[in-house]
C-alpha cells in the first residue's frame, strides 16, 4: 500500500488539516482482501451467512408457529398469581465466620 499511495508527510500536517476542515470526507480505503490487514476469514470459514437471511425469497404470509409456547407462556402467566415475597423482620445480622479451621481435603 506504501508505494501505491501512502506517503509520509510533514510532521503536524495532519492536525493541520483537521484545524482547518481540509480532511476528505473519506478518510479510510478498503483494500482488497489479498492487501487487507484482516482477511475474510469468516467468509472462508462459515461461508455466507447472509443466505440463513433468505432474502431472495417473499415474507411469510402469516409468523411461524414454535410448539410448546403456548403452554410455556400460560406457565409464565402463573407465576403472576404467586403471593409476593416476604420481607424478613429487621433487625438483621451478617453471619459470623464459625472459630477454627476444617481440614483440608484432598482430591479425590
């Protein structure tokens, strides 16, 4: 890329351009894949995963069904009926470290 493009320039060249708005609106390059600094690997690797989007196909006409849902959403409406916890008394306390020490057990 060094000797296709990028030049080294005067040091502060930079922030002065930034000072004075003369940056391009881009100021990154794509380059191709065999020049890049990270390579398409996942592409490689997993393929294209665009293609589980199915966007070469029309929408469904009506959602998709999941069975059992229906039954896990009424058992989640249940637990709207559960009495609301109870709150210990105060005062409370820490619990307190037992004196001595147990011995140690090895692998089994």
């Amino acid at each position: 890329m060094y000797r296709k493009g990028i030049q080294s320039s005067p040091a502060g060249t930079f922030e002065a351009d930034a000072q004075s708005a003369k940056l391009p609106a881009v100021t990154w390059l794509m380059p191709p894949e065999i020049a890049g600094e990270h390579p398409d690997w996942r592409r490689r690797t997993f393929g294209d995963l665009t293609s589980a989007l199915r966007l070469a196909q029309p929408p469904a006409s009506k959602p998709i069904g999941f069975p059992g849902v229906d039954a896990e959403v009424t058992r989640a409406d249940a637990t709207d009926k559960l009495p609301k916890p109870v709150v210990p008394a105060a005062p409370q306390s820490e619990p307190a470290q037992e004196p001595g020490t147990k011995p140690h057990i090895g692998p089994h």
